[in-house]
C-alpha cells in the first residue's frame, strides 16, 4: 500500500514509497495515530479499529485506511472508505427533515460497535460478519452532489452507521450511504480477530 506511505509522509514520516508495510511503516503508522489521539484527548484502543480519513472528497473509491489493533498492536491494515458511494451522493436520503448523504465527522465514541456474527452468518445483514452501530455518533449531512464533503447541517444520533465489508469490487458504489466499508478480501481477515458481542469504539481520524 504505497498510498499510505505517501499519506504518513504527508504527516511527517520519512519511509520509502515502496508498498511494502514493514516494520518501518507499522512504526511510524502506530506513532502516527497515537499522537493524533493524545492530541484529541481520545483513548488508544487496545482491541478495535482506527479510521483514516485522507481526504474530504467523495472519491466512490477505497482511498482511505483502517487500522486493526489487538493487545494494543497493529496486527492488520486496509484499504477502506470512510465516506459514501456515488449513488449516495447522487441520491441522497432524507432524515430528521435533512437530506443529504451522512458523513461521520471525526471523532471518537466508546462502546458505540458490537460485533455481529454466528454460525449462519451468510443470512446476516449484507451477508457478511460486520458491527452494528449501537449509540449515537455525530454526523454531518452532504446534499449539494459537488463530490466534496462540505455539508454543515450535524446530527447526532443512530443512523446505522456500520462497519461492514464492501464486495470484491475497485469501487464504493452502493456498498455506503455513510457507513464505514473495507473490500472483502480485507474485511475477512479483519474479522478474524473478533468475536460475538465484542463492543468497540469507534474512532476516525482525519
């Protein structure tokens, strides 16, 4: 993932853009993101996953990050997109009277996941493992369609923003109305590492 050398260079790093997540990158990947949560006032997670968010730009493709910790180490990192698929933006829904396409804004909110799965997991939502919103998060509503994320109108509440998979396709499509996706072939080994009911935060970086 060259890309997220180029982004943690970006934030002051000095690894080489050779696509390779060594040691090098997971280092200055796990400085990163820990002085970005000191700043913020936020708590490390010990079991969960961090969001990075690289740009405020409705792109329909996976060119944001997420981080899995265990034990408080980065045992996983992926492509992901932390913002919605063009038919969301070019369709947007209407909530609470606003419409516009939901955007999580950056922030961090303990317990707010649990984790979904069982035997016939096949038969879930999306048919796939995936955590379920469980308390409010701060969203921000996007309906001007200009593919950047501009939206001022913020509500708070459960809107259904999951972390799920997002198929086996290059783009977001119609995969996100909002909610947090990774492609299959990441989101899998993702889950590996949890298990039913498993409760975590949820914090995005931008």
């Amino acid at each position: 993932m060259k890309n997220l050398q180029i982004y943690l260079n970006t934030k002051g790093a000095k690894i080489a853009n050779d696509g390779v997540i060594g040691s090098q990158t997971i280092n200055a990947l796990d400085n990163y993101i820990k002085a970005e949560i000191k700043a913020r006032k936020y708590v490390m997670p010990v079991d969960g996953l961090v969001w990075l968010r690289t740009d405020m730009v409705f792109s329909n493709k996976f060119d944001d990050f997420v981080v899995c910790y265990k034990n408080g180490r980065i045992v996983y990192v992926a492509p992901a997109s932390t913002t919605a698929g063009d038919f969301y933006v070019y369709n947007p829904l209407t909530v609470g009277g606003v419409t516009g396409t939901a955007v999580a804004v950056a922030q961090q909110v303990t317990n707010s996941h649990r984790f979904v799965t069982g035997a016939n997991w096949k038969n879930l939502w999306l048919g796939a493992p995936y955590f379920q919103q469980v308390l409010p998060i701060t969203i921000q509503r996007d309906g001007n369609k200009n593919n950047l994320v501009d939206g001022v109108t913020k509500q708070f509440g459960l809107y259904g923003i999951n972390l799920h998979r997002a198929g086996i396709g290059n783009f977001v499509n119609k995969w996100s109305a909002g909610c947090q996706t990774v492609p299959d072939a990441h989101w899998f080994e993702i889950i590996k590492r949890f298990n039913l009911g498993q409760v975590i935060d949820f914090t995005l970086l931008d």
